[in-house]
C-alpha cells in the first residue's frame, strides 16, 4: 500500500549545521525512496510557535517547511525508522505524519 510520509518543520530547523529539510531529503535519496519534494509555506504556526507569514515587508525569516514522500509502507516506515533518532534530538517544532494515499497517475 503506498503511504504519504510528511514532515512538518522550519526552515530554520537545523542538524549538523545542515538544514533539517534538506537533510531529510538528502536521506529519502540515499535510501533510494520513490522522491521527495520540500514545500515552503506562507503561513503558518504549530505547537512551540507564534503565527509567522513570509510577507516581503516583514522581516521575519522563519517560515514553515513541508517535506512530503510517497512510496510503498515497508519503506516508509523503514526510512522513519532510520531518521526518527536525529528528528527527536531536535529541541522543538517538528510533527511528522504518515496516510494512506490513493496515486491517481504517475508518469
């Protein structure tokens, strides 16, 4: 069954003096996972936040950071397995889920 992994998180999030992000993507490529694609939110807040927009007025440089994979469960789950250590290190802010996902066409 193919399952969506998301990974909710700032772009400010950081391991290894790497972006968090980048990171998880990076990682999803080694374990040779279908792909992955990082989206950059407008808007946003969660537990450990206040509401941040990335309007060009505002001097704010915290915004919020989708990471989205779809593969099959087994490896989802075997990739969570593997990154989860290095994302519970992280002091704050970071909420990962996994659903079922109906895949309409991939080309």
């Amino acid at each position: 069954m193919k399952k969506i992994l998301r990974f909710y998180l700032s772009n400010t999030d950081t391991i290894r003096h790497e972006s968090l992000y980048e990171e998880i993507a990076r990682a999803a490529q080694r374990e040779q996972l279908a792909g992955a694609t990082v989206l950059q939110g407008i808007m946003g807040y969660g537990k450990a936040s206040k509401l941040r927009s990335n309007k060009f007025w505002e001097l704010n440089v915290k915004y919020p950071i989708v990471v989205e994979i779809i593969d099959d469960e087994e490896k989802l789950q075997a990739f969570l397995d593997k990154i989860l250590p290095t994302l519970k290190v992280q002091p704050k802010g970071i909420l990962v889920t996994m659903q079922p996902v109906d895949i309409v066409l991939c080309k």
